[in-house]
C-alpha cells in the first residue's frame, strides 16, 4: 500500500463541531463510576436496610446482613485481607460491561483515544487492537454474559424481596418503597441491557443463516435484535440504575435520607 | 442568492494545500453543486470524480468540514456557510489529484475474499426458495454503493494504515452479506480471523456513522462476525465439545 | 510524436455497465483474453441507477405469463418497430439470465414460496419485474462485478476510449487514454464490444450521469456502422423537479407501481382523461379498480398512471404546458394518499427506501406524508448501433454491441423493465460472439496513421490552450438546445434550427481549449466528450426531423399522429456518407415470421 495523504497528529481534525463532547463525557461518567465503585466495593457496609440490598452487593454470599445466602464471614478469613461482599461479586458484572461491545467502543475512545473521536487523530503510532493480547481476551464476552443472566435472576429476587416489608405483626406485608421502585426499575434496565447482549443476539439466532424455520429461535433473536437497537441507551440507563440504587441505599442505611412508602 | 466560500484541498501526491474558492449558491445545492460549479467559472481542471450525483453509485466520496461524506449528498444548507467550508480528500488513500485518490487498494482486496459459491439447488430447475425474512441482513449489507468513506474513516486504516493486513469495513460488510446469505455454501471465518484480521477492528462505529447507506455496519455485519469467529476460534466450550462431542 | 502503451487481448469490451460486464464474464468464460475498458470505477457505471427491476416472464407471481406475453408486450410497447428476433430472444432467455444472476449471488426479493419475487410494471402484462426493493440496478452490477472478478478479466478503469481502431473493413483495436494519469493506451483487439450505454447528457435535463455522453453510438458511426431509430428518445415521465440542482434525477416507476398516483394542481387524476384506445381493454377506468391492481387482484385492470413511459410522459407535459401544473414546473406524484386505503402505510412507502432517503435528503421533503413535485426527464435511447438479432455485431465485422448503445429491441419506445434483462439477454450474446468471432478470425493489423491521428485529435485542446472557448460553455449549450427544440414535444422548424445549432457548435468544438496537464483532468475529458454527444445530438435532430409522424418516444406537433403505412414500416438507418456527412437512409422492416404474429395476435384480445 503506498503511503496516504500524510498521517493526522493527536487530536488534529478538519472537523468543526464538538466532536471532543461525547468522548469527554464517557470519560468522566465511567471514570467515576469506576472509582464510586472501587470504593464502595472495598469500604463495604451500609448496603442494605431491611428489605433492601444493594445491587453491588447481590448475590451477597457471605455478609453480616440477613440477604447473606451462608450466613456471616467465615471466621477463618484472615483479617488482614480486606474483604466486603461486593468484592467476591462484582468482577463479574464489571467483567460484562467491560467486555461489552458498547462499552469496548466508548472508552478506546474517551479513555485510550484509539481514535479520540472519528476522524480525529491519534496520539500513538502502533496499535493491535483486539487481535492480540490483552484485548484479545475481550472475545470472552459472552462468559461474562452467563455470569450476567444469573445475576439478573438474583436482582429480581432482591426487586421481589424489596415489595415484601416486615410488619410490626412480625409478618411480611407487600408494599412499595422509594426503595421498591429504584430496585426493580434497576432490574429492568439491566434485563435491557443485558437482553440486548450482541454475544446474546448471536447466540439466540445470529449464527445462523436461515431463521425462518426455528420459529423459536426466531423470536428470541428479533426481541434481543430489538433491545441491541439501543443498546448504548440501556448500557448508560443501567449504569445510572444501579448507582442510583446504591447511593439510596447507603443514604438510607446512614440516615442521611428516609425512605417513603407508598403502599 | 449569496456568496459562500469553499476551501477545496488542490494538489497531488507530492503535496497540496487548501485554495479557497467563492461562488453563488442558491436553494437546494449540494457540495457537488458547488464544486462543478467551482469548476466552470474559475478551475477548469479541478479534479473530482463523481457519476450519478444522487447517493447510488459512490463516486464523490471526500472529506467536508473534516468529515467523511458523498459530496452529492450533503445539502449546502447543513452546514455553516459563514465560514469556509473545506472540501478535502480522503485521506486513508493516497492521492491523485484535487479531490481524487487511488481506491484501488479496495478491489485488489475485495479480490481476496471468497466469492459467491452457491449451494445445491432446491428445485429441479436450478433454483431456490429462500423466505423474505431470510435475506434481510444480506440484503442490508448488498445495499453498500462502495463509496469507501468508511474505509476512510476507519481509524485502522486512516491512522494506523494497516492495508496489507486489515480489509476494513467495507469488506467485512461485504463478507457478511456471503455468510448470511442462504443460499452461499462457503465458510470464510477462518479468513476473517487469519487472513483479514477482523480483530483489528475495535468498534469505535465510526463506519456506521459516516455510511451514505444507513448500514448498521459495526452491530449488524461486523459484531455479528466477530461472534462467529469467537464461535469457532475463542470459546473454549465450544472447543471443548468439538473434541469430545458428537461427529 | 505523442506516447504509447499496448495491450493486447482477444476482445475488449468498452464500458462496464450490466452489458459490458455481462460481456466481459461471457466472453471470458469462452476461453479468450479479455479487457475491460470503463470511464469510471468498476461498479458505479449508470447501470446502479436502475430501480425497479428486470423483466422476464417467469410467471413466479402470475402464472398466465410467458416468453410470447413478454415478447407482444415489448412489440406493442415498441410500436412495431422493433427489430423482432431481438425481441423474441430476449422474452426467451431473459427468464435463463435472471436465474443465473441468482445464481452468482444476487439476493432478490421473494414470494411467500420462495421464488423469485415480481412487480408491475408499466407496460407489462403481468406482473414481471425481479427487484430488489428499488435498487435492481446496484445488485445487478454488483453481482456481475463481483463474479467477474474472479474470471481472470482485466479492467481498465477510468479509462476513455477515443477511437476504433480498423483495418480494411474489420476492427483491429482502440485507441484511448487513462484519465487518471493521462498515458495513451493502444487496445489490440480481435474483436470490440461497445457497451457503452446512452446519450442523455446530450439534453439538460437528464437522469444520466455524466458518463453517458454517446461515446459508442459515436464510435461506431465514425468506424462506419450503422445507427438505427435515433429519433427514439425515452423521456421518463417521473424525474425529480425540485430543487434544481437534483432536477432530472429518476422516481422509479416502482412508486406508481405500488399506488402512487399522478394529480395536477387541482388535485384531479389527470391520467384518467386521456387512455389510447389500443391500451384501453387493459387499463382501470377507476380509481379503485386501479388501486386494487396495485394491490395484486388479477381481476383488476392497471390503472392508467402504469401507461407506457411516453404516453404519462406526454401527458405530464401537457398538463404542465396547460398551467395546471405543481408550482415547480411538474405535476404531483401522491404515494402519501394510500394511507387511506392501509394502516400501515409508511412501512408499504420505505418498500420504496432509496426514494424514501432520496427526497429525504435531497428535497426535504417526507414521500410517507407530502407528494413529490415529479416531470420528464431524459432518460433512455432507444435508438443506437444496428446489430445483427442473434449475434449482436454491427454493420462492421468484429464491432459489437449491447445494451443501451444497440438499437433494435426497443423499437420506439421501451417498457420499463426490459432495459435490465436486455443488457443480460444481449450482453451474453454479445460476449459469446465477439469470443467466436475472435477465435475464428485473428487479429488486424493495428495502422500506425490511425493511431496518430487519433492521438493528434486527443491532444489537441492542449495545444489550443485555457484562453481558448471553453468546453463547458459549449457543452451547455447544446444542451440547452436540445432540450428547447428536440425535446419531448417536436416540430420541423425548431428541429431544423436545432440543426443548425448543433452545425455551430461543432466548429465551436474543434476551438476549445482546456488548461493544467494530462492527469485527471475533467476540461480535457469535457472537451473530448463534445465530439460524441455533438454526432448522436445530429443524428437524433436529423432522424427526427426525417419521421413525419408520432410514435413511441418521438412526438411531432406538427404530425400527431401515427402512420401505420408510411412511417410504420421502416426504420431510419444513420451512417457516415462517403463524403463525411450524416447520411439517413429508410430500411423496410423484415417480414416478421407466422408465429410471432399469432403471438401479437393473441395479446390483442
């Protein structure tokens, strides 16, 4: 291939709208989430109140509250090892989203500028994408979205428990919360998203060439085909669902704010 | 009637620079317009390759304002015509003159992938039944006019120029249309991850973005590849099964 | 003395649309070298602006269709002029060559069973059109380019062909230049095929591309073929009148094909008022019955907007002329009003999706909510280089020719469709002779004068400079007068002014001049082009003038009528006299055999 019109310095662009806009926001909201995360993630506590749980902690395997499924730490941990219910869990959901095909495209570039926006140039000469290593690992995806389907079915566990409230009788009485609503609205944006999957819409009917004849698999592939459409909005939507809960429910827990009920 | 100014990019492959142009422009043209325009009154020999000037055929790919477009299809009243308008090359291919650049790298490319090779027939007289719904994702991806700006765009050969490796976009749309079609026999993923190095491409979409055509490049025809390479050559379920499953 | 390259082959095939690639793959496919020559990238040649399908009796949709259907439909629509063994091989292979095309990787639209799906069209019978939605045209050249790839052909792209290079009385070669880098390329060659497609560019408002300069009909007449029926120009009913810019480019007759209707300002269907009486058994006389042919009732009949092209051409015109025209110069082409008869009218609209994003984006303009501002727009020759029915050589041994540059399928006036299967259908045949021909008879001689002259012609606007006559300027004005006075509607003194015109014009075109070097440069090439669309402009003008009656695609104020036993019985030949000037001669049609006749017979009932 004989040489193109010279090669574009970073950033350089004939490009006159805002075109740094998107890319500087990803930055900034994934940033942040990542850092809200790691942090809550290590410092643990205040991630239920009653009914509630929040969906960074969930499944909660080993934990001091009562949605814990084996009851408290186990004693033989040693203290020194910082430990929080939310660490065993969140590689994976993390693992999803950063595997995802949205996201993959988003942060290389607001966060690696491979390229910066297109048709923008780039800061490094070499690059070898996802053919090599590391990002080659990013081909696991669909792993990762295993692991997300079944914490769906744990997430809408926690949505079901959220409507059951503990009554001064001692029995549990259906109701919706604040609480109620955030946690359930999270389980739907994230069914969205992950029902949007692309390693999903492959699984369901894209690796196939003639649907029509697998009428089952035919609709699953057009519902997932439809939620993949906006897969970006429910990528961000779900995104905001599940910080949005968890700040409830830390606020909650600490007293900042109270809870209100409805029913 | 009013004035706009364009800044046309003139030169060749041993340099150029950008020449700024003055013309009249009035309800309804396109770049197109303007540059033949441009053509008649004041530079005869101002080079630009173009044919249907109506979206069909993909001639007058070049770069406005920075971005990749057809020229014949971007309305002059889009864009701010307060300031010079830039109408470059594309720059993921080497130059020619002015406007014009060497496509063609793309139909050497194109010359590497498999071509059609039907399945045997369904009906005695040579012919298939397929459904309609069937060859909807083929039929998206045989709407490509080969306009090549998402080739252009594609950061992969743009910035990095990695042509003798990678086949870019518009072949992997083009790839796609071949192994979702019905009625093709033939298997080109091994290609795709050996030969053409679809892991090279990092779903940033920008082809999707700048396609003429509305082609969901990147979620219909590039993602989807990518998960039939996974399928063969990255899942180690699968890899699993194919040792111990069923021949 | 100017620079050369050789190359050698047993056929070139000059110009890459559907008949030249079809040509190509053919010719190749018999085991001879061949080269193909294009003026501009493979793939984008006129061919992708076909829309609404080819024509081939399969009877996948209607199964009372067949090869004798499509071949009285073609005559009819052609007025009888036809050269008739055309039209017959045609409605017989046309059917082969579609398959085919499937079979080499073409996605058609389907039926509920899974055949291969066909529309209405105007003109047609049954319904007869394989389509790809309305992008037939980008499939079928896509297809062949991409089979052709693979057949060991070479291309020349960005190629011009300046002149047929001959030796006594056969063709031996072409001369021609690379636009790109400006380098002179002699092509030896056993045997040439010209598919090199229309002359629209001759007119100002066209829905041809910039390519479509007359560049073989010229070639031929300058190597001493014939040109038949040049008066026969298609001037499609439905082009895009607003804004300016885009004035001329195509509205498939898909749109009406699928309900869209014509009105004039007042809003009244004015196809209704004016059926010709040899249509009228076939044609709704409501709007209803109309509506529900559209919808697929085989009892119903077509309504009158699926006329043929120069019949709604004309009447558009007339409407237009009568000041009951859209405030643009058109009439309103209404697809939006079926909302009315269906609920889910928008998704029926964007089945049309190229026409939906077309005025979309270049008009503004929503075709699901507003009707378009449509008028006739130059569209098609069906006049051009008189070839042998079976084999498709010229008057010239070893010239071919198929497509749109040969004349004879058509007779007066083509019906939408047959244009797409008759580049298959005819760019086969071609191939396949032109490689027998190759094989049987050797090269030429390639004569040294020849090529210099034609070099010297070439060069020429170089030498003469950027402060010579511009080529653009003469360029527009022929147009401007072709447009004014050869147009849609003609008459004899207007057509001898244009006449006169064009004689001007060609001495203005031996003076242009053009500026800057050899590569890629578009004066030259405009200059170069002067001289095709100066001859075809002469030979239309001259073979109009000559056909005192109206018929087909050839409309006489001053005679409006038809004249079955005059005019009707012979086509007008075009050749370059001894002398060097256009000579027109009238050849009487060929006996058309007993079968064929019961054929046209039997469609008449």
């Amino acid at each position: 291939m004989p040489e193109a019109v010279q090669r574009a310095a970073w950033g350089q662009t004939r490009r006159q709208d805002t075109w740094w806009v998107e890319p500087l926001i990803a930055f900034i909201v994934f940033t942040s989430f990542i850092v809200y995360a790691t942090y809550r993630a290590f410092a643990g506590g205040h991630y239920w109140v009653g009914n509630y749980l929040s969906p960074f902690f969930s499944p909660e395997l080993w934990g001091a509250s009562p949605h814990a499924f084996f009851g408290n730490v186990p004693s033989w941990l040693p203290a020194w090892l910082p430990y929080s219910p939310a660490l065993l869990i969140l590689p994976f959901p993390g693992g999803f989203r950063l595997t995802c095909y949205y996201y993959r495209g988003a942060y290389y570039k607001s966060h690696w500028a491979d390229p910066p926006s297109c048709a923008v140039g780039e800061p490094r000469g070499s690059y070898r994408g996802e053919n090599s290593f590391p990002l080659i690992v990013m081909n696991l995806h669909r792993y990762f979205l295993y692991a997300a389907l079944i914490f769906l079915i744990f997430l809408s566990h926690d949505a079901w428990k959220s409507m059951w409230f503990l009554g001064n009788d001692g029995h549990e009485h259906f109701g919706v919360g604040i609480g109620t609503i955030i946690l359930t609205a999270n389980v739907v944006l994230l069914a969205g998203y992950t029902f949007g999957c692309h390693s999903l819409r492959h699984l369901t009917g894209g690796l196939f060439d003639v649907l029509s004849n697998k009428p089952l698999r035919k609709k699953a592939y057009e519902c997932v085909s439809w939620c993949n459409k906006n897969h970006m909005r429910w990528a961000w939507f779900s995104l905001f669902g599940v910080v949005t809960s968890d700040v409830f429910i830390n606020l909650l827990s600490r007293g900042i704010i109270s809870d209100v009920r409805f029913i | 009637m009013s004035k706009a100014t364009f800044s046309v990019w003139r030169g060749d492959k041993s340099g150029g620079k950008l020449v700024d142009y003055t013309t009249e422009v009035s309800e309804g043209m396109v770049v197109l317009d303007a540059v033949h325009q441009i053509q008649a009154e004041s530079a005869n020999d101002m080079a630009v390759r173009w044919n249907c000037k109506a979206g069909k055929c993909g001639s007058c790919s070049a770069e406005i304002n920075g971005m990749p477009k057809l020229m014949c299809m971007t309305r002059l009243n889009t864009l701010d015509l307060s300031k010079p308008v830039t109408i470059e090359p594309m720059r993921a291919f080497p130059s020619i003159r002015d406007l014009v650049t060497d496509v063609s790298w793309n139909f050497r490319v194109k010359k590497t992938i498999k071509k059609f090779k039907p399945r045997k027939p369904d009906a005695p007289d040579g012919t298939w039944r397929v459904q309609n719904e069937d060859i909807e994702r083929p039929q998206e991806m045989r709407k490509c006019i080969e306009c090549f700006l998402c080739q252009d765009v594609c950061h992969v050969l743009r910035d990095h120029q990695k042509h003798e490796e990678f086949i870019g976009p518009r072949f992997l749309v083009y790839t796609a249309a071949l192994e979702m079609n019905p009625i093709d026999d033939d298997d080109r993923v091994d290609d795709l991850k050996f030969k053409h190095n679809i892991g090279f491409c990092n779903i940033t979409k920008c082809c999707t973005k700048v396609c003429p055509e509305h082609i969901t490049i990147t979620d219909n025809a590039i993602i989807p590849l990518k998960e039939r390479v996974v399928d063969r050559h990255y899942d180690p379920l699968k890899k699993l099964l194919k040792v111990f499953g069923p021949k | 003395m100017a620079e050369f390259q050789t190359h050698e082959h047993d056929v070139i095939v000059i110009g890459a649309g559907g008949a030249g690639l079809r040509a190509a793959i053919e010719a190749s496919s018999a085991g001879v070298s061949v080269g193909l020559i294009c003026k501009s990238l493979l793939g984008k040649a006129h061919t992708v602006m076909a829309e609404g399908g080819m024509a081939a009796a399969m009877a996948n949709v209607d199964d009372r269709d067949s090869w004798k259907v499509h071949f009285a439909d073609t005559m009819r629509g052609g007025q009888y002029l036809n050269n008739w063994r055309m039209a017959e091989l045609h409605a017989q292979q046309a059917p082969d060559r579609v398959r085919e095309l499937e079979a080499w990787g073409a996605v058609f639209d389907r039926t509920k069973d899974g055949k291969i799906l066909q529309r209405n069209f105007g003109g047609h019978r049954y319904p007869r059109l394989a389509h790809v939605g309305d992008r037939t045209g980008l499939e079928m050249i896509r297809t062949l380019q991409d089979h052709g790839i693979h057949q060991g052909i070479t291309v020349y792209m960005e190629h011009t062909v300046a002149g047929l290079l001959k030796d006594g009385n056969r063709v031996s070669g072409a001369i021609g230049y690379d636009r790109e880098k400006g380098v002179l390329r002699v092509f030896r060659a056993k045997a040439v095929v010209l598919a090199t497609g229309g002359v629209g560019r001759a007119f100002k408002i066209t829905s041809n591309s910039w390519e479509y300069t007359g560049d073989g009909h010229s070639l031929a007449y300058e190597a001493g073929a014939d040109l038949v029926d040049m008066e026969f120009v298609q001037f499609h009913p439905t082009g895009m009148v607003w804004p300016p810019s885009v004035r001329g480019i195509l509205v498939t007759e898909g749109v009406r094909g699928e309900g869209g209707v014509l009105r004039n300002k007042d809003g009244k269907r004015f196809m209704f008022d004016d059926i010709p009486d040899n249509y009228k058994p076939q044609t709704a006389d409501n709007p209803e019955e109309g509506w529900r042919y559209t919808q697929g009732d085989k009892s119903a009949r077509r309504p009158p907007e699926l006329l043929t092209r120069d019949h709604v051409a004309r009447c558009i015109n007339r409407e237009v002329k009568a000041g009951r025209g859209s405030p643009h110069g058109g009439v309103f082409l209404d697809i939006a009003w079926i909302k009315e008869k269906i609920s889910n009218a928008p998704e029926h609209i964007k089945k049309l999706p190229s026409m939906y994003h077309q005025f979309k984006q270049l008009a503004d303009l929503d075709i699901t909510t507003t009707p378009m501002e449509v008028g006739p727009t130059t569209h098609y020759i069906m006049g051009g280089v008189k070839v042998d029915g079976e084999t498709q050589m010229s008057t010239v041994p070893g010239l071919f020719a198929a497509g749109e540059v040969a004349g004879g399928l058509h007779g007066a006036n083509r019906l939408g469709g047959n244009s797409l299967s008759d580049l298959l259908v005819f760019g086969k045949l071609a191939g396949e002779h032109a490689a027998k021909y190759a094989k049987a008879n050797g090269a030429g001689q390639v004569h040294q004068d020849q090529v210099d002259a034609a070099a010297k012609a070439l060069l020429a606007p170089f030498e003469r400079g950027a402060n010579a006559e511009s080529p653009y300027k003469v360029q527009y004005d022929l147009q401007d007068n072709m447009q004014a006075l050869v147009g849609i509607v003609r008459k004899e003194d207007e057509m001898l002014k244009a006449l006169d015109v064009i004689e001007g014009l060609k001495k203005r075109a031996g003076t242009v001049g053009v500026a800057g070097n050899r590569e890629y440069n578009p004066g030259w090439h405009t200059a170069f082009d002067l001289g095709n669309l100066l001859t075809c402009a002469e030979a239309i003008a001259r073979a109009a003038v000559a056909r005192k009656e109206s018929r087909g695609g050839h409309f006489r104020e001053d005679f409006p009528n038809k004249d079955e036993k005059g005019f009707g019985t012979f086509n007008h030949v075009i050749r370059k006299g001894p002398d060097g000037k256009m000579q027109l001669v009238q050849v009487p049609l060929t006996p058309m055999p007993q079968h064929l006749k019961d054929a046209i017979e039997q469609e008449k009932k």
